[in-house]
C-alpha cells in the first residue's frame, strides 16, 4: 500500500505557539506503508528543552502580580496580629473584668435589687425584656451589651461556664485561651446541654415503658405456677427489690417455651435491664409515648394503680373513685 507523502516538509514554531505547516513543499511521492518507519524520519534531541519560555513582558506582568499577593499576604498577617490574636488576647481580658464586675454582684447583699435596677434599665431605654428567673450573667452581659443579642449570649455562656467551675475573675483570660477560645467553651456547653436532654429522654423512656407493662398488665388473665424449685432470689439483702422478676426461658418447640428459673433482683438491676430494654422499644418522641399511654388508660378504665401516680392525665384519688363509681350507680337507677 502506498501514499503520497513528503518527506522534506518544513514545519515552523513561531512566538505565539501556533504550529505553521507550508504547504507549498507538499510534493508528488509516493511511500510505501510497508516499509514506512517513523523512526528513520525523526531522531529526537536528548537534550531539547520542551519547557514554554515566557516573553520577557509576561514575566515583568507575573512578577507584579504575584508581588500584590505577597503584600497582600503581609497585610493579612499583620490584621491577624494587630486584630485577632492581640484583640482576642484584649477581649478575654474584658470578659474577665465583666466577670468580676458578675461575681461582686452575685455577692453583694443588694444583689436581687441590683439585678432589678439592670432589668428595669434595659426594658426602659432598651426595650429588652428579661424576667426575674433569668440567670444573673445573661443580665449582666445584656446590661453592659444591650444592643448586641448575639455577643452578649456568647459572653454569657463562657461566664456560665467559669461560673460552675469556680474560675476566679483574674484567671478568666487564661481560662478562655486555654480551652481554645470562646466557640470552644460554647460546644462545651452544647454537648453538655444535648448529653443532659438525653440523660432526661431515656429516664422519661424507662419510665414509660414501666407504666406500659403495669397498665396492660390489667388485660392478662393467664398465670404459671412456678414451683420454688426453679425460683432463685438475689434480692437478699437489697434495700428493695425490683418491681418485676426476670424468667430464664428458651423456646422448646414453636410457640412452647420452658421456664427454667424465675430471678429476683435488687432494684439497681432490674432498673438497668429494663433501662437497656426501654431504650430500644420506646420510641425517642415521649410525647408521643405518653399520648399513647393515656390512651390506653383510658380505654381500659384506669384511673389509679397499675403504674398510675398522683398528675398523670386521668387520674382519681382512691376516695374520688368511690364517689364517682356510686354517682355512676345512681345515674343508671335514675334511668
């Protein structure tokens, strides 16, 4: 097979990087792609530097740009000397000022009308409006930054902090600094407070799950007697023992079960199997949990006993129940 080519052709690489090809040299030839070999044509250079050489106005042009982000870089490091790492270093000695300016007034023996005076003043010239439970660092910041919502509840919460840590005004600048600055101190405060509201989710959970148990416990009417053999009691010597006792089962064959033994246990162990079962069972919306539970006391007519306490929705006072279990009677004689 054969094609024309020509092997003399002239190609050209001028300054701006577009590769000329003069056509004019193209003659009549023919090659033969049997015995065509790239190689014989191009002998590359070892030593031919590829590398794109920039004209000397694109280097003076580079040059001044990359010297403005230099001066740039300069002015950056000096904002963060001038600004943030000397103007927190000045700011966490604020705070520790605010925070004495707190602590003289926690212990001073005109405390609460101190505390009022700075209320009445920022609902007067500041429209800001705080009640008399609210927590004496949050009057305070608000007082002395009333017109900043967002900065003020951030010097709060580090002062709540050093507050229950019993840090001393002096020592507040290095406290701050030492636990990273005041974002730090306030995921401390967020994790605590979230870990808090979980602590008080799964006690609600336990609790419910108890209540559950007892108020359904009304619909079961089957019992097993359990010989006393097969009962075992780790309970002695408890304070008290756990409201329910735990069986030993395993399932002999379909829906049949065989009892081994019947277990009771001092209250500190039953609260925590019935705890690691409450948390799986009872769903994290107690609300929810509790409208349920209502309901199911409702529609099976409990209104005291089977887990019921004094404030739980439907519930009566023993003498209560009478009265209205004879009120009843003489409904349905009058009819």
């Amino acid at each position: 097979m054969q094609i024309q080519s020509q092997s003399s052709a002239k190609v050209t690489m001028p300054k701006n990087g577009r590769v000329m090809v003069d056509e004019d040299q193209y003659e009549d030839s023919m090659t033969d792609l049997d015995d065509f070999d790239l190689a014989k044509m191009f002998k590359p250079d070892i030593n031919m530097d590829l590398t794109p050489v920039a004209a000397p106005e694109m280097v003076e042009l580079i040059n001044g740009i990359l010297a403005k982000g230099n001066a740039f870089r300069s002015l950056n490091d000096k904002y963060i000397e001038t600004y943030v790492t000397k103007g927190n270093d000045e700011l966490y000695e604020l705070l520790g000022a605010i925070y004495g300016f707190m602590l003289t007034i926690n212990e001073s023996p005109f405390r609460e009308h101190i505390l009022k005076r700075m209320r009445e003043w920022l609902s007067q010239e500041r429209s800001v409006q705080l009640l008399d439970t609210t927590p004496i660092e949050t009057i305070t910041v608000r007082y002395i930054v009333p017109t900043d919502r967002q900065t003020a509840f951030n010097y709060a919460r580090v002062m709540k902090v050093a507050f229950i840590e019993k840090v001393a005004a002096k020592d507040l600048a290095g406290y701050i600094k030492g636990r990273g600055g005041i974002t730090k101190i306030q995921d401390t405060i967020a994790n605590e407070e979230a870990a808090k509201e979980a602590k008080t989710t799964a006690k609600k959970k336990l609790s419910l799950f108890k209540k559950i148990l007892l108020a359904n416990a009304k619909t079961i009417t089957d019992t097993v007697e359990i010989p006393k053999e097969r009962k075992l009691n780790l309970a002695r010597g408890a304070k008290k023992e756990s409201l329910f006792e735990f069986a030993l089962v395993d399932n002999y064959k379909g829906d049949d079960y065989r009892i081994h033994q019947v277990i009771s246990v001092p209250e500190a162990v039953g609260e925590q199997w019935l705890n690691y079962i409450s948390q799986t069972v009872i769903n994290d919306d107690v609300d929810l949990v509790q409208d349920h539970l209502d309901k199911l006391r409702a529609k099976l007519g409990i209104t005291g006993g089977y887990g019921m306490e004094p404030g739980d929705k439907g519930y009566m006072p023993p003498g209560n129940i009478a009265q209205q279990a004879e009120k009843e009677i003489q409904t349905e004689t009058a009819e």
